[in-house]
C-alpha cells in the first residue's frame, strides 16, 4: 500500500463521544488493569523471544519509502542510549524536570544480527534472546521503523513541554541494545517514567491497541514490588488518551477490552526500577490496522496519545 510521509498536523482533531467515554472510563478507574489479566480470547501465548508481543517478521522483499524522521536523530540533538539530553535549552514548560526515557521497540538492523540477537540475556527469572526483528505489515513496512519514527515525534512533543528526554537507541547501532541493557538505561536515568513502544504481530482481525504493564515479580535480579502500581497508574493514562486522540479502540484480542494487559515475561518490565510500559500500537498483520500504522498523519495522533498521557501522569 502506499505509505502516507507527509508532514502531519501537530494537534488532534476533537475526540469522538465513545472514544471521550472510553478514554474517561480508563482514566478515573483506580489501578484500571493493575492486576492479572486473561488474554481475549484467540490470543496465542507469548513464545520464546524478546520483548515484544508481536512475532519475528521475515525480511521485506521489497524497499518501501523511509518515514520522515526515521533514519537519523531530530534536530534537537537528543541523545540515544548515551544518555546525554539535548543540545540546546529546553523550554520551561510543565513537565521541565522531568525525565522521560522512550525505548523504541527493536533495532532495524537486528536483522542484519541474527546471530548475536539470539544471544540469551538474563531478564531476572530466567534468560530470553537479547532481542528480536519485530514484526512487520504485509507490503514490509517494519515494526522497527514504525516505532522509531513514533519515539522521534514523541520525543518532540514532551520536549516541547520542557522534559527531558533520552531514546535507548536511535538506529545508531549495530543491532540491538539487549532488553537487560533496555531496562538498565531507564535506571540508570532514573526516569520518571519510561514508555516501550511497539506494534504487534497477530492475526488478521485482531485490532486495537494495549498497554501492557508490569506484573509483581521477585526472583533474580528482578523486584518490581516498587514499580507495579505507578506503572499500572501510567499505563491507564496513556491508554486513556490514546484512544481519545487516535480514536482507536482497545485490542479485541487482549485485556477484555480495557486496552491493559499485565505481563510477568518481559526482561524490560521486569528488571526496570521506574515506571514503566510497553504499548502495542495495533496489529500490523491487519489490513485496517495496518493502514493506520503506515500513515504519517495517524503516526503524528499515536505519538500526541502518548504524550498526553504521560503528561497527566507526570503531572498527578
């Protein structure tokens, strides 16, 4: 299909009633989807891998047009997984203090990295592969790309309210970081929050986003004990606005329609010290879905959800 990289409206466009009413259901829920959650039904279990939902995507036949603003850091000099902020003053703004860090899910170049991708990590109650390809659509548009351009747009908008903001990577290295190396920059930032994004891979007619959030984990080098109800608090935020600004609905496939799926398997979630979450965009094996995921404009409203719901959560 083609790809729509036209520079896309900064703002949302007013929300629509069911998704307003979704979005304040979510929003004034206490700990909204902080405790188990059974996938819906028809969802296949989480395999071996990485931290990702989706499955591993074979390598695109063909070469699709690069999104504006995928392929090389944003003029404002972030840093990736370095570590060091922008270049030049932020604004003062309402979250100016405030450190965020953004975990673009994958490395378009794991690829290339087979072999060392499949190097088994500690995660803290076990070991998993240091990380995967991602998934990708059925025209190639890779996961890897899609959640890098959402992370630099993202990166923008909470820039632009005066946090500062690092990316654990940047497309700047050769493959990876490792999921181990994922959770330990966020701690090591000592983030106020940290989002994972990502797209999923399931089956056709499967739809929605979800976030998925950290379980109670203690065994290892792993303790979430500290982490589990603000990350579940940042989680029904996002998800929240996410589906007030993008107008999509919850996954029909995970979380029983609350747009929340708790997880005890991700080395990222399970190894980070800080608030975190993973979020699933859509389901890029859906050709409604996936239509959305490779339009810049949607892409603009996926990172603007994202935002805003670490805004309100920053801000309490």
């Amino acid at each position: 299909m083609p790809y729509d990289d036209s520079l896309p409206p900064t703002r949302r466009a007013r929300p629509l009633s069911v998704a307003a009413a979704l979005a304040a259901v979510c929003l004034t829920a206490a700990g909204c989807g902080g405790g188990p959650e059974a996938d819906g039904a028809g969802a296949a279990p989480p395999g071996p891998g990485a931290d990702a939902a989706s499955s591993t995507a074979p390598t695109p036949t063909g070469k699709q047009p690069e999104p504006s603003g995928t392929s090389s850091p944003s003029p404002s000099g972030s840093a990736s997984g370095s570590g060091s902020g922008s270049a030049k003053p932020l604004p003062k703004g309402p979250l100016t203090g405030r450190t965020v860090v953004i975990d673009p899910g994958h490395n378009p170049r794991n690829r290339d990295h087979t072999r060392e991708i499949n190097e088994k990590v500690d995660i803290g109650t076990g070991r998993k592969e240091c990380d995967t390809t991602g998934t990708s659509t059925d025209d190639g548009y890779a996961e890897a790309r899609f959640t890098l351009d959402v992370s630099h747009r993202l990166r923008t908008l909470l820039e632009a309210e005066g946090a500062r903001v690092r990316l654990t990577h940047d497309a700047d290295r050769p493959f990876g970081p490792c999921i181990d190396e994922r959770a330990r920059i966020g701690n090591e930032a000592k983030a106020d929050a940290v989002v994972s994004v990502h797209a999923d891979g399931s089956a056709v007619g499967n739809r929605g986003f979800h976030v998925i959030l950290p379980a109670g984990v203690k065994g290892g080098g792993a303790d979430t004990s500290k982490i589990v109800k603000s990350s579940a608090d940042l989680g029904a935020r996002i998800a929240g606005h996410f589906v007030r600004t993008t107008g999509s609905a919850p996954s029909n496939y995970i979380g029983g329609n609350t747009g929340l799926d708790t997880r005890n398997d991700l080395g990222g979630l399970n190894l980070s010290t800080v608030p975190k979450v993973f979020v699933e965009c859509g389901n890029m094996r859906d050709p409604k879905d996936a239509a959305l995921l490779t339009s810049a404009s949607w892409r603009q409203k996926a990172a603007q959800g994202l935002a805003d719901g670490i805004t309100s959560y920053l801000k309490g």
